[in-house]
C-alpha cells in the first residue's frame, strides 16, 4: 500500500522515544500496543522489522507483528482484501491479545457488589 511505503518503517530510535515517554511518566502505568500495518502483515514480513525487534526486546508492550503474522495463515482475512483494515475477526482476536496483555501488569479490578 503507498502509504506504507511513502510513510517509510518505523525507525527503531522510536523505540526510545518511547521508553522517554514512559520513564518522564513511571507513576502511570504505560503498555504500549502497536498494532502492524497490512504491509508488514500480509507483504513485506521484514518492513519495520528493527523496530519490532527492539520493541520487544525492551519489553514495551506486546509482540503483536508476531502475533499477527501468526494469525494471517490460520484465518482467510486478518486484513480486507481490498482495504487497510483489519477484518471484524481480526479486530476481536486483537483486542482479547490486548487484554491478555493489560491483564498480565495490571491487578484485576475489585469485584463491585451488585
């Protein structure tokens, strides 16, 4: 897709602007998710891959391009055929990832009486 390719791969520095953020904020806890683009998912496995890579490494939030890619051979769709958009499924699968995630850092909610 154009936009892809025109905006260019996330370069691993960013991970460290993100570290900044996190660290000029440690009394909030902060998960980052960032969620691949279909490029990364469905044409080109290495685009954005340094990034990826020391994303995880810092341990910023969840490995999510691994993730997707995993899914894109088990489901017919992850993204639209014909749009940048991620399948309904795929949305679902995501987001129960995500929560899985949040759930790992984050203590459960207190119970609230009905």
């Amino acid at each position: 897709f154009e936009e892809d390719v025109t905006n260019g791969e996330i370069p691993p520095a960013a991970v460290q602007q993100l570290q900044a953020f996190s660290q000029a904020h440690a009394k909030v806890p902060i998960m980052w998710v960032v969620v691949p683009d279909k490029t990364t998912v469905y044409v080109d496995e290495y685009h954005s891959r340094a990034f990826f890579n020391a994303f995880n490494a810092a341990g910023l939030g969840p490995d999510l391009r691994s993730f997707a890619a995993e899914q894109r051979g088990k489901m017919k769709d992850f993204y639209f055929t014909n749009d940048t958009h991620m399948s309904m499924e795929a949305q679902l699968l995501l987001g129960k990832r995500m929560l899985e995630a949040v759930a790992k850092v984050l203590p459960p909610s207190p119970a609230k009486a009905p």
